[in-house]
C-alpha cells in the first residue's frame, strides 16, 4: 500500500503541480487571472489532483508507520505524526486553490487571485519544511532496520535536508524567488529520489516474496 500510494501521489503531483498549476501560472496578475478564467476545468481537475495526494499521503503515513513500528515504535510513530501535520498544511493550502474556483470573475479580482496563489505557495512551503523531517525521520528508520538497504536511507536522509533547508531559505527570504526557484529546479532529483526507490523497493519485495496461489 505504502509503494503503490507513493508511486501515484507522485503521478498526481507531477499532474496538478508540474503540469497544471506551472501552466496556469503567467508573469503578471492579470495574465493568470486570464489563464484562470480561461480554463477553470483545468483548474478544477488540478484540485482533484491535490485531493488525490492528500488522500495517498494519509495511506502512506499510516502504512509507513506499520512497516517500521517493529524498527523504532516511538521514532516510527513520530515519523508518521509529521507527516500527518504536513498533509494539514497541504489541506490548508489546497483550499486556498479551491477558493480560487469560486470566483466567477477572476480577471476583475487578479489581485485577490494573487494573493490567494501567494497563501497556497507559503503555506505549503511551511509544510514542506515538516515533510524534510519526516522524510530524515524514514531515513533514520531505514538505515536501523535491518531489511530496508542503507542506501535507501542516506537517499531519503539527503532529500529530507534539501527539502527542510531550501524551504527555510524560501521563507526566510535570504535568497530572491528566482534563484530559489533554480535550487529547486537543480536538486528537484535528489530531493525525490529517495522517496521514489523507497516505493519501487516496497513494491518489488513484496511481489518477491508474495506466495503463489495454490490451484
């Protein structure tokens, strides 16, 4: 479960963030407004696309959680316990998209659009902040449990301080939005990467040693 949830949480998030919420996005107020007005349906479906990872990050928190309880119970349910907090803020800066649907004329209130998009990118930003934890909290659990490859774990470790260290740079405002934005682009790899293998990993020991069923 935990696996396969990761694998389309990552579907999902490539989808709403990668494709529809960059696409809508323009250089000025008014351009995004346009772009929002324009296509709404497109919009609508990145929401549905949002619900989609929220909804596998409470599965993965959970499963997760099971899967490491017999390494470390305390670290395992402290783990699963930020990465519950996090979903909230996703939750919280989710809705901030979904207010957006319910203007009917965005071109009128660009303003307003700008600063609800503004909302969605700083609460979620403080949440990927938690989630930089609870992804060094999984490397923690992998590296001390003795069927998870340590390798798995140092990757998870890696990707857990990017994510924590260029979102606190990000809020902080220590570096301008564009150049956060490359430091983003550059260590986007690294910063999955560990979470990704930890799902394939998942998935291909379970199908290995899953007992063939008897005719």
């Amino acid at each position: 479960m935990a696996g396969i949830s990761l694998i389309i949480m990552a579907i999902a998030a490539g989808f709403s963030y990668g494709y529809v919420y960059t696409s809508l996005m323009a250089k000025t107020p008014l351009a995004t407004a346009q772009n929002l007005a324009d296509n709404s349906e497109l919009l609508l479906a990145g929401i549905a696309g949002w619900i989609v990872i929220i909804s596998t990050d409470l599965i993965v928190a959970f499963s997760l959680c099971t899967f490491f309880i017999s390494t470390n119970r305390k670290i395992s349910m402290i783990t699963a316990g930020i990465r519950l907090i996090y979903t909230v803020f996703l939750i919280l800066a989710v809705y901030q998209l979904a207010a957006i649907r319910f203007i009917e004329q965005p071109t009128v209130f660009a303003n307003d659009i700008t600063e609800l998009l503004g909302f969605f990118e700083q609460i979620w930003s403080f949440g990927l902040i938690l989630f930089g934890l609870h992804l060094i909290g999984l490397g923690y659990l992998s590296i001390k449990s003795t069927h998870v490859p340590n390798v798995l774990g140092y990757l998870l470790y890696l990707g857990g301080v990017i994510y924590s260290e260029i979102n606190i740079v990000k809020n902080s405002s220590l570096l301008d939005v564009q150049t956060v934005q490359i430091l983003v682009n550059e260590l986007a790899l690294p910063m999955a990467l560990g979470e990704m293998l930890l799902a394939v990993w998942m998935i291909y020991m379970h199908l290995k040693n899953a007992k063939p069923a008897i005719n």
